[in-house]
C-alpha cells in the first residue's frame, strides 16, 4: 500500500498528492504545470540591485520617470532591504558617486520623478530653490518675482536671496516688473534655468 502512494517519478519517495496529480507528488505535478514536463526544474533568476531598479523606469527621450512608488512630493522611492532610499539619489551615486552630506540633488528638469542622472545635480539649499519654474502657486502676479503695491494699481519687483527679500522697485506693469526681477536674479543667481533660457530666447 505504501509503494502505491510513492511518486512515480523514479528516484522520489514522496508521496502521492491529489487525484489529479496524475501519480505525482505535488513538486513534480508542479513542475509539469508550469513547463510541461514533470523533470524540468526552472531556475530562479535573482535580479541584482540595479536590475530591480532599471526595471522600474521608463526611458524617454529627455526623462527618464519612475514608474513604482513615489513619496508625496513625487520622488521616486526603491527599498533595498528594509532601507527606502530615494531614487534618483541611487541613480545619481551610481553614475557619478557619493553624494556628499551637505548637498542637495536639484532636478535640473523640474522633474521629480526622473531619475536620469544628466538631469540631476549637486545643489545647496539656497541653489535647489533658486532652480524653480515660476511663480508660486498662491502668487497673485502669477508671475515670479513680482507682487501687487497694496492700495495701487503698480506692481513692485523683488528677489529672496540669502534669506533677505531685496526690493528692486514698482512699475506700472506686470511685464516691467518681470524683466527687473529677472535681471536681479541673474546677476544674484547661478541655478536659475529657466531664468537663463528666458534670456536667452530674448537674445
């Protein structure tokens, strides 16, 4: 009674699972389901770090987005381990190196969910925040750097720099207070992009 519960496959000496399993056990039943054949063991393939990484972005043309887990602030977000690490960070080590303690990564794109390591670069606090693409978003300008002169129809121009707001001076029109501003910033600037495009398309 006990041979009639053995696989059958020759060599095993486990028993015999359900009626279905065709006189297998339940390993070589397994097997035959997946590849076909009761005797082909299919090999697990054991992705490296930035194999599981790489597989997670898409690669366009300019960015390259994360397409997994992103935080609230649309960071791209890669557990190694129990550790969450931040994405485009791994992404910039691994092509360029450590990234030192005391510096940001700016995303030169504007982009936060890319993790292309060209589009990235070492920034201070005060140069990542100086990398913006315009007004914020309770401005009521909507544009950078220009604010309504309370009781009057002019606007005034003004630049944050070093924690201390410098006032540039009003003008009559939104326009007039944008090229001041800009001007300011690029004198005071060194990682305002789109500041250097404006100018450069006006050129």
């Amino acid at each position: 009674m006990a041979a009639d519960k053995t696989c059958s496959i020759d060599g095993c000496e486990s028993e015999v699972g359900a009626k279905s399993a065709r006189g297998w056990c339940g390993k070589h039943y397994s097997r035959w389901l997946k590849n076909g054949d009761p005797n082909i063991v299919t090999a697990k393939i054991r992705l490296t770090i930035q194999e599981r990484f790489w597989e997670k972005v898409i690669k366009g043309s300019e960015c390259w987005n994360w397409k997994a887990q992103l935080g609230p602030k649309g960071y791209g977000r890669f557990r190694i381990g129990r550790k969450m690490y931040l994405a485009h960070r791994l992404s910039f080590a691994w092509e360029y190196g450590e990234i030192p303690s005391s510096l940001l990564l700016d995303h030169k794109c504007h982009n936060h969910s890319c993790v292309r390591p060209s589009h990235l670069r070492h920034a201070t606090v005060k140069q990542n925040a100086e990398n913006r693409k315009g007004a914020r978003r309770n401005s009521k300008s909507g544009v950078r750097g220009v604010y309504p002169v309370v009781g009057s129809s002019r606007w005034w121009a003004g630049v944050r720099h070093n924690g201390k707001m410098i006032r540039i001076g009003s003008f009559a029109t939104v326009p007039e207070a944008e090229a001041a501003a800009l001007k300011k910033r690029l004198e005071l600037f060194t990682h305002n992009i789109v500041d250097i495009e404006k100018k450069s398309k006006e050129e």
